[in-house]
C-alpha cells in the first residue's frame, strides 16, 4: 500500500476496526487475553463516543454505497451533487477516523460517478488514485 520507511512500526487489526471501541476491547480481552492501547482505544470516553459514531456511520455509508449509486445511474438527471456531497462525506469520516483500509471504498466510488456523468480530469484523478 505504500512504502515502510526503516524502524517504522508495522501494525495488523485483529478485528474489523469499524466495530465500536469497547466491543473491540472486550472482544480482544476475550479472544486474545490482551488490553489494546492503540490510539483509539485509549481516546477518552467522549472521544471514543465520537469515533464509535463515525465508525457507525462509515459502515453504513459503506453498505448502502451500492444501492444509492444503482439508483442513482437509474434516475433521469440524477442529482449528482447529493451523491458526490454523500461521498465526500464518507472520504473525510474515512481521513479523520484515520482508516485507511477503507479509503479504496470512496475513491472507486468518485471515479465512478465522475466517469458516468462525463467528467474526463475528475475521473482521470480518482481513476489514478483508485
């Protein structure tokens, strides 16, 4: 996915890292005997609240994506605006949530919509990057 610069740390999930904080903790404890310290887990009660919600979210965004773009290449004069808007919103809960895993999930989805509605440069960008 990108190169590893010498010395840097090199980390696997043991579990979908879109399930909320605690379940994860407590699935990890159960599963693994271990308490994990990652950046998440160890934000403070209201922070992890916030990323549970943008996790939340960033998996139903993620399961309903096929759907609404199905219907949206349906529809006569599709509000494309809505659709972009919708996955931009899933591009920036992705960055802040700092899940890059998932990244891969909007972008396809940007070059998509960009190549059905004809834009060529905006296409070519997400293309490139997907």
């Amino acid at each position: 996915m990108k190169p590893i610069a010498k010395g840097e740390e090199i980390t696997i999930s043991y579990l979908d890292t879109l399930i909320p904080c605690s379940s994860r903790r407590d699935e990890l404890e159960r599963k693994y005997s271990f308490t994990c310290h990652c950046t998440v887990c160890d934000l403070p009660t209201l922070k992890a609240l916030g990323s549970d919600m943008n996790r939340i979210q960033i998996a139903e965004m993620c399961l309903r994506m096929p759907d609404t773009f199905r219907t949206w290449l349906k529809t006569k004069n599709p509000p494309t605006a809505m659709l972009l808007a919708e996955v931009y919103v899933l591009l920036e809960l992705i960055e802040q949530e700092h899940l890059e895993e998932y990244r891969g999930i909007p972008v396809r989805w940007l070059a998509h919509v960009y190549a059905a509605g004809g834009q060529r440069k905006q296409f070519e960008k997400w293309a490139q990057e997907a």
